[in-house]
C-alpha cells in the first residue's frame, strides 16, 4: 500500500464548515493537553470558543494553512503576521464571559507571565514577536499524527517567513515538542512556568527560527 500523499494549502476564503473543521482538528489535538485545561478550566464549550475566535483572529491578523493527507485535511497551522500582535484573552467579549478566577488568572498571572516570557526570549520583547509569523496552534489529528503532516505545514511557514526575511516564534509546552522545533531549525531562548489551581499548570518555552537567506 502506498504512502498518503502530503501537501500544504492555504485556507482563504473559508466557508463556516472550513472554519469549524479547523476548530475540531484543534479540539481532536489538544483534547489532554494541561495548557487548554488551565486556559479553559477544562470546559470544552471554552476551548472551542478559543479555537474559534483564535481561528477568526488569524485569518483576520494572518494565516491559516491546511496539512493534508491525499488530500483531506487532518492537520492546521494557525499563526499571525508580522505587523501584528494579536491574542483571543484580548477580547472584551471573551473576558467578560470568564469565572472571576479564570478572569484573574488571564490578568493578573498569564498575561504578565506571558510578556515576561517575550522580554527574557527576545531582545525587544513584545516587539520581536510582533514583527514574526507567530504560531498559534500548529496541530494534526491523533490519529493521522507521524505521517509528515505537521513537518509540511511547519515547513510551508518557515518558507513564507524566509521569503519575508522575518523570524518565525512558537510557544512550546513540552520538552519533546521543543527537541521537534529544534531538529527544524528553531531555537529554544526561554522559558516560564504557569500555575492554575484546576490543573497541574504547565512550562512555556519561547522557540525562535530566524530566516534562511539566499546563500546561506
């Protein structure tokens, strides 16, 4: 039997079924991970929330790429732009609907933990992150996982970011997943550890992949 064939395509002009077939690759993917419990308090109408406005956001703010297996998608890359410097605790809308914990959490230990992250990782802080492709979520199907999915999309944005001469960053939570980025040309320049009453809390390592120049 022959290998499934792997290839990247960009979502523009996505309809609503589109954008709730990224939401569940998303829901599929992170369904254990400790991070979407602390952020949600393990509410899956919270975490699909997140990955929705998260996905409006990056296709408003930047990009959004498709991994697919002969040629049905299993896997997405969610990322922002250059030029910009958006996240979905951003939105008042979102805030407003939060418990008064989660609600202190995202204020007054996630958000300043999350800058101090960008201020030790990068030399202008907020700024370096805000003048990258940011990644998001990058994320494949448990069940389509080891099949070149997650390379090809990792690949199609490290490609855009050296056309663009730009860095590409991505928050890591595990020290596997950090070994994955580095093998790919990233590098790990720091980490912070957040903790959350409704979860065991999680690390974030701040990864970085400068851009490949003609030549080098």
């Amino acid at each position: 039997m022959s290998a499934a064939k792997v290839s990247v395509r960009k979502l523009t002009h996505p309809s609503e079924e589109d954008i709730e077939m990224v939401v569940q690759v998303l829901m599929n993917a992170f369904r254990d991970d400790v991070g979407l419990e602390s952020f949600t308090s393990g509410s899956a109408r919270l975490a699909r929330d997140v990955f929705r406005r998260t996905t409006k956001g990056c296709l408003a703010h930047g990009a959004i790429y498709l991994g697919l297996l002969d040629d049905v998608p299993h896997g997405v890359a969610v990322l922002v732009a250059p030029g910009a410097d958006w996240n979905f605790y951003q939105e008042e809308d979102f805030t407003e609907g939060l418990s008064t914990y989660l609600f202190e959490w995202y204020t007054y230990h996630y958000m300043p933990t999350y800058e101090e992250l960008y201020r030790i990782s990068l030399p202008t802080g907020q700024r370096g992150r805000r003048d990258a492709w940011n990644i998001k979520f990058l994320a494949v199907n448990p069940d389509f996982q080891r099949k070149g999915v997650g390379r090809a999309l990792l690949g199609s944005i490290c490609k855009q970011a050296d056309t663009d001469a730009v860095c590409v960053t991505a928050d890591v939570k595990s020290p596997n997943l950090v070994q994955w980025f580095r093998k790919r040309g990233f590098s790990h320049r720091g980490v912070k550890n957040f903790s959350c009453k409704d979860s065991a809390g999680f690390p974030l390592w701040c990864t970085v992949r400068e851009p490949v120049r003609p030549g080098d």
